[in-house]
C-alpha cells in the first residue's frame, strides 16, 4: 500500500514538473507583448531542460544521504519561485530566462529524481512498466498546462499573469506530494561510488548517452516549437494548443507503453524506438490540415516518449536499480545538452529561413541516427 501511495505520489510531482513542455504554448503570446524573437525562446526552454539534467546529476549522488522527502521539497519550491520570478520580471528576456530557464530548471532536476528513483525501489520487478508509469506524468503535465494557458490567455491574460499565478500552484501541489515521498523501509546503503573514467569506457554506457541525446535533440526541438509551426501553416491558435496537448498525451502514453514492452524484449527495443521517432516526426511537415497535424503531433510525442522509460529501465538493467540515481543523471546530461542545442538551432534555423521544413528535417533526421546509435553490441 505504502508503495503505492507513493507511485501516485510520483506521478501527480512529474505532473506538474512536465509543464516545462507547455513552454511553446506561451510562445506566441510572449513575442506579441514583449517581443520575444524565435532563438531567445528556444534557448529559454533549452536552459531550462540543461539546468535540469545537469542539477539532477548533483541531486542523484546526494539522493540517499538526504532523502527523497526533503530534496522533493526543494524542487518545489525552486520550481514554482522561477514561475513567479518569471511573472513579475518577465518583461525583459533576462528576466524570463532566471527564472523559467535557470530557477525552475533547477526545481526538476531536484524534483525529478526523487519520485523516479523511489518507484524503481518499490517495485524492482517491473522496473519498466513502473518507471513508465512514474514519468508518464510529466509527458502529462503539459496536456493540463497547454490547456490552460491557451484558455486564460484567449480571455485577456497576460502570460506574465498567468506565470505569477502558476508559481504559487505549483509550490502547493509540489509541496504536498513531497510529503509523501520515502524510499521502502529503512532505504538500501548508499553503492559504492562509480568511477566516470570507467563508465565512458563501458560501451553500454555511451550506447545509452549518446542514443539518449539523439532522440532527444528531436524531439525537444519539434516541441519547443510546436505551436508555432503549426500558426506559419496558417493553422489556428487552438490548433496549435491542441497540437501541443497531442504531443503531450503521446508522450505520456507513450512512457507506459514502451515501458511495459522493454520488460519483455529487452535492450533491442531502444534502436526500434529511435527508429520510429525519427520516422514520425515528419509527419509534422504535412501541417496544412488541422486534425493531420495533430495526429502527427500525438505519434511524434508517442515516440518521443520511448527516449525517458527505455533508457531508465535499460539503465537499471544493466548496472543495477541502486546504480539508478548515480548513473541515470549522467546519461540524462545528454537530455540536457539536447535541450540547450535542439529548440535553439530550431529556432535558429527558423530565424533564417522563414519556414519550419528545415528544423523539421533536422529533427527527424537526428532521431533517426539514434537507431544507429543504439544497435546493440553484436556477440564476441
């Protein structure tokens, strides 16, 4: 029972933690008040997912010292201080990165380790499904999010407002989840420390990093300027909204599914994954019809959502579930470094050409290389 109180637990944390991915939702809105350009957005969303990854390596190595309870409540009230930061100094760019890009980056990374690492813990035997389960909410949190936002801010709201109000919510909700928040008993003992020099020596180890950073790079890259592209194919703003949530219900389901079927094929599931991601974002080259475009979003973020649970659950499976926090943060960094590269060389691309086919192509093509990346190691 306790095990479970605490994967609900987990899953409401990654809920409101996943809301970073609403970020293309405020886009639109950001450039029309306070003239936000394409590149400075992309590398908003960008430092946030890289102060994530690179505070969830720091957080992972202190995870059993101090506790998921306490470090989940950091991340709280990290998290819903950058919102709140955000809103009330939003009118410069600077003000927007502090706060969105760099405070509440650092709210998830702290956040964001605690409720995956205490759910592998519970439930060692379904280490995919359950690390499905676990981070299927914050593929989520962006469906709720998106669906706010273009709401409040279709009634005059402006989004730095919305921010305000946002960063009060979530310091709430986070804060309550925390509570909850413990590892099964009295916790394991702390594994001894891995050396960095023999990881990147582990062929598995780099089969993982550099597998996680191509599927990432696309997918955050089509994410972080979803909206967008779907109003340059003259799309509506609602479209656009509903593109986003799609992608975001594909991503959380996406994590449950992929995450069941690891238990069952294994490691090899990884290169198919990062097949089918670089295949299906190229749906989102065919944007002129409105429910198309949608359904292309919701396949890519099914996909997507392949890059977080196969590389979580391969991770325990190769170097052990108490291994989890020290070795899956490093291998998140490449999730960080697609962050800060994917939607500003979107962005970037856009700047320059005018059009989104090229960051479209980029990112399919960038996915794809993952299946390359992830075969698995033929037999000595």
């Amino acid at each position: 029972m306790a095990g479970t109180i605490v994967l609900v637990a987990s899953v409401l944390m990654q809920l409101a933690l996943g809301g970073v991915y609403a970020w293309s939702a405020f886009v639109p809105a950001l450039r029309e008040h306070h003239a936000l350009a394409g590149w400075q957005a992309g590398l908003i969303f960008g430092t946030a997912i890289a102060v994530f990854t690179i505070t969830m390596v720091a957080a992972g190595r202190r995870l059993d010292r101090i506790g998921p309870r306490t470090m989940s409540l950091g991340g709280a009230l990290m998290y819903g201080a950058g919102y709140y930061i955000a809103g009330w100094y939003g009118d410069s760019w600077l003000g927007l990165w502090l706060g969105i890009g760099l405070i509440s980056g650092i709210g998830i990374g702290l956040g964001y380790v605690c409720p995956l690492t205490a759910s592998v813990r519970w439930f060692p035997a379904r280490k995919g499904l359950v690390t499905g389960i676990a981070v299927a909410g914050f593929g989520g949190g962006a469906i709720l999010l998106a669906e706010v936002a273009e709401l409040l801010l279709s009634r005059g709201w402006n989004p730095l407002q919305l921010f305000r109000a946002l960063g009060l919510f979530f310091w709430i909700w986070l804060s309550l989840c925390a509570l909850v928040m413990r590892f099964p008993g009295a916790g394991p003992a702390a594994p001894a420390p891995l050396a960095g020099a023999a990881l990147w020596r582990d062929i598995r180890f780099r089969r993982l990093f550099f597998g996680m950073f191509c599927g990432t790079f696309g997918g955050l890259l089509a994410i972080g300027h979803l909206k967008p592209i779907a109003l340059t194919a003259d799309l509506s703003s609602q479209a656009g909204a509903y593109a986003v949530s799609g992608f975001a219900a594909g991503n959380a389901l996406g994590r449950i599914v992929w995450g069941s079927l690891h238990d069952r094929v294994g490691s090899r599931l990884i290169a198919i994954g990062m097949g089918f991601l670089g295949f299906v974002l190229l749906g989102l080259l065919d944007s002129g019809v409105a429910w198309r475009f949608i359904g292309a979003a919701s396949v890519a973020g099914f996909g997507f959502g392949a890059c977080f649970v196969l590389y979580a659950s391969e991770t325990a499976a190769v170097f052990g579930v108490d291994n989890v926090p020290r070795i899956y943060p490093i291998i998140f960094l490449a999730y960080g470094v697609a962050g800060i590269t994917g939607p500003l060389i979107g962005g970037w691309l856009y700047d320059v050409t005018g059009a989104y086919v090229w960051p479209v192509l980029t990112a399919a093509a960038v996915a794809a290389a993952g299946a390359i990346v992830t075969r698995p190691p033929r037999p000595a």
